[in-house]
RNA sequence: GUGGCUGUAGCUCAAUUGGUUAGAGCGCCGGACUGUGGCUCCGGAGGUUGCGGGUUCAAUUCCCGUCAGCCACCCCA
C-alpha cells in the first residue's frame, strides 16, 4: 500500500466527484441567478495577510511555512482577505453594489472531526457597498436559495437570523459591562449546547451579577419578533435598533422565504468583526455542524488596509452539505450516462466498431467499447455495468446490411438502423 | 494543542474463558455463456487483524507506545 492521504485532506472517487461537481453546480446557478459575478485568488498568500488583523496566535491554525525564497506563507485559510485587497486595488473602478463570489478551496490546520477537515470547498457570496438591510435580505436569501436547489425545504434546513447592535443594546441595557461583552457573546454562542445552569456559571464567573447573568441569558433565549419587539420596547435609546433586522425579516417573508427564517439571539458568530445583522443555517434536526454562516462587516475591509465599505456575505463549505445530500438522498446526483456501448461480435467488426465509435464521439455522443476480444454476452454485461442507454451490435450481417442492431438497455428492445444514420 | 472511545478483506461485520490454517455477505475477477445484459450456479483473488513493542507454550483477544478515525474541549473558515 501507498500509504493513505493525510490526514483532513480528502480523495474524491467518481462518486464523491460526482456529488461536489452537482454542489458547485447549484453554487454557480444561484449565484448566477442573484447576479453575482465569479472571482478567484492565490490559494497561498503572505502570512501577513492573516496575522495582521487576526493576530500571531492565528498562525499555528494555518498551514504556514517558508517558501524557498524566505517567505512567510500560508495557505489561505478563509477569502475575505483576499477579496479585500483585490477589492481595493479596483474600488474606484467597481460599480457598487459589488455583488462578487467564489468557491475557493480554504486550509486549516487543526484536528479534524466529523464535518470538519484541514481542507473544504466554500461558496463565498458577498455584496459590497451597501449598508441597508435589504443587501443582508438578498445575501440570506441566496443562502436559502441554495438549500432549495440542493433539494432542501424548510422542515430540512432553518436559518437562524441575529443582529450585533440588536443583541449589544440589549446585553448593555440587561446590565452587561463592555469589558463582559466578549464573554456573554461566547456564552450565548453555545446556548444550545450547554444546560443553562452551566452557561450562567459561565457568566457569574465572568464578574456579572447573578441578576444580570440571568437578563442576559434571557436576550439569548429571544427567538421571535414579539419577544424582541417587547425587549426592544424597554431600551432607553428607543426600539429602532432592530429597524434592520426587522427590516431583513420582512424582505425575506416578501421574497416568499421566510418559511425558512427563525429570529434567533443566541446567534452572534464568534468572529469579533460582525457588526450588524449575522445569521447561521443549520440543518433541522441540528445534528450537524452549521452549514453556513455570515454577516454583516461594515469596516472590516478598511481594517484590513483596504477601502471603506460597508459588506455582508457568507461562507458556506461543502463537508457538512455533502453530508447532508448523502443522507436525505435529495437527487441523483450520479455524471451523465454512459449513451452508447458499441459491441463487436468478431475481430472482423473491431475496425468498423472503431470507426463507427469515433465518428459518434465527434457528433459529441459519449461512447464505449470493449477494449478487448470478448463474447457477446460479456460486452452486454460491461454496456450494462457502465450504465450506457442502448448498445450497438455490429457482426458480420450487420455489416452486410450496412445497418447495425441497436439495443435498447432499459427496454430491451431491439431495431435494425442503418449505419449512415448512427453516424448523424 | 488537551481528554475519552474505537481500529479485523474495497464495504458491512464474525471469530468460544487467550488456542493451532482469521471466516461470511456484498463488491471485484474468471467460468457455466463463441450472436444477446440484469437472474442463478461454480470457482478465484484479496488480510503483516492500523503499526511497533511487551506478557505468554500460544495474542485479533491482555498490557504499553504510536498512528488514524470518532466524540468533547479549543476554534469556529
């Protein structure tokens, strides 16, 4: 044995080809269908690139290393970096909204679990240069819109919509210090995964009063409008912070979507630069990892040395929507069939098969053959094995005919066509 | 990076209290079948029991290490 690929890293057999080439199919017709425009960047880039906003420590996560030349260099561990500067570069020239978006394959080096490796695909949308809500609408809607073309409705897959500024009001106005804002967004994020008396630990443990632990779990625990639109009705500073994200839920229901949407305050992704409304798909039954996530990060791309410009967008990886295609069996998603297998009965017919075989190649036909002497009935067992739509016998009668049998694989059936016409 | 669980054929799994040549189904190859596929029957290939060490007369089985997978933590692209 040749030893095994390492570990995270992935080999895709025919079929596992078969289901990524269908995903990336539904990727490029949707973002086709909200108008985005594909681009693509250096799978490896300066290491810079990524400690400079995210820090040292973010190194041993990467797959960083010295190119021969002495350069610090990471593979890329996430696009928007990347986006940013290529956006920059060209921000005067760009006619804004930026509605841009790739599938680039990301590195990073950590232990691997289920639904998680050192390597994925991503689908990255993101729709620069316009702050209002309807820009964060369109960009959920492309993400629910991908679930729909995989074959997913709302009892499979929900979407989980939050705001920053939304929960931030009403984590200070529970009585959360800033200095704890960074904590409780922590323990929010694992609302669901931890039992409440723990995540209030959490919080005590953190400096909050016991009175105040209990408020803020409470923001977290909001998962409809009335709730906020009560919750909202308390702040000082008065209720239109949740303008945006009322605002976003309403586009989504006008858009005929918001079937798939929940509010959800315990969804503040954990990435310190979402600045405003944030959403995460899940599957229903929340058995998997998230399938998707992103949001809004206003002031992001000037952080990283670009322009100012406000941003929303998602990443959404192939592992865990692999999974789940796997698992609901959605659609067949096996490559084209096999349409013709041609058969020859003697050595005599192996030139005309070739022949014949070639000139339907160029007519663009996908065709097979026998690459080797065999009975008949071997050939039709191989035609069948490849899953081809008819069969092509040519023998020494057919060929004094000047008309093959043709063999109908599903049917069984069977017909005399003259060659002349198997060519065209 | 830390901790827990698990590693037998390509896949799913067997293998008495540790016992002699590690089995089965599916899949794969060949034959029955030299002018008609799917079915059936017969045969075959394929294993250093993840790897290394230890205990023992004897290890797939017990112990240690290591690697890999899964789970939790960390982190969340």
């Amino acid at each position: 044995m040749p030893g095994q690929a390492l570990p995270g890293f992935r080999e895709f057999y025919p079929e596992e080809t078969a289901l990524r080439s269908h995903i990336f199919k539904v990727w490029r017709d949707v973002a086709a269908r909200y108008g985005f425009d594909e681009y693509d960047g250096p799978p490896l880039e300066p290491l810079e690139l990524y400690t400079a906003k995210s820090g040292e420590e973010i190194v041993d996560q990467l797959y960083a290393f010295h190119d021969k030349a002495g350069r610090a260099v990471a593979l890329r561990p996430e696009m928007t970096p990347t986006l940013a500067r290529m956006v920059a570069a060209r921000a005067q020239a760009l006619k804004k909204p930026i509605r841009w978006f790739s599938i680039p394959q990301l590195f990073r080096y950590e232990r691997q679990q289920r639904g998680r490796l050192r390597e994925h695909f991503q689908l990255n949308m993101d729709l620069i240069g316009e702050p209002g809500p309807l820009a964060d609408a369109e960009i959920i809607a492309a993400a629910i819109d991908v679930q729909r073309g995989l074959g997913f409705g709302p009892d499979d897959v929900r979407v989980r919509i939050a705001d920053r500024r939304v929960v931030y009001a009403l984590l200070v106005h529970a009585g959360v210090a800033d200095d704890a804002m960074g904590t409780t967004y922590t323990v929010l994020d694992k609302f669901e995964r931890e039992p409440r008396k723990k995540l209030h630990d959490r919080l005590t443990a953190a400096g909050l009063e016991s009175a105040v632990a209990d408020r803020a779990l409470a923001v977290g625990a909001i998962r409809d409008r009335a709730t906020l639109s009560t919750a909202l009705g308390e702040l000082a500073a008065g209720p239109d912070v949740g303008d945006d994200l009322f605002a976003c839920m309403d586009a989504l229901d006008a858009m005929g979507l918001g079937e798939f949407a929940d509010i959800d305050l315990s969804i503040v992704r954990g990435l310190a630069y979402y600045t405003g409304i944030v959403f995460e798909v899940f599957d229903a039954p929340r058995s998997l990892r998230a399938i998707c996530g992103g949001g809004r990060y206003d002031g992001l791309l000037k952080a990283l040395g670009g322009v100012d410009l406000p941003a929303t967008g998602f990443g959404m990886g192939d592992v865990v929507l692999s999974e789940l295609v796997r698992a609901r069996a959605t659609r067949d998603h096996t490559g084209p069939r096999l349409d013709t297998f041609l058969i020859a009965v003697t050595a005599e017919d192996v030139a005309p098969v070739l022949e014949l075989g070639h000139v339907m190649r160029d007519a663009g036909r996908s065709v097979e053959f026998a690459l080797k002497a065999q009975s008949m009935g071997k050939q039709l067992k191989l035609a069948a094995a490849r899953g081809a739509r008819r069969a092509v016998i040519v023998g020494p009668d057919e060929r004094a005919a000047g008309a093959a049998i043709v063999r109908d694989l599903d049917a069984g059936t069977e017909e005399r066509v003259a060659f002349e016409r198997l060519k065209q």
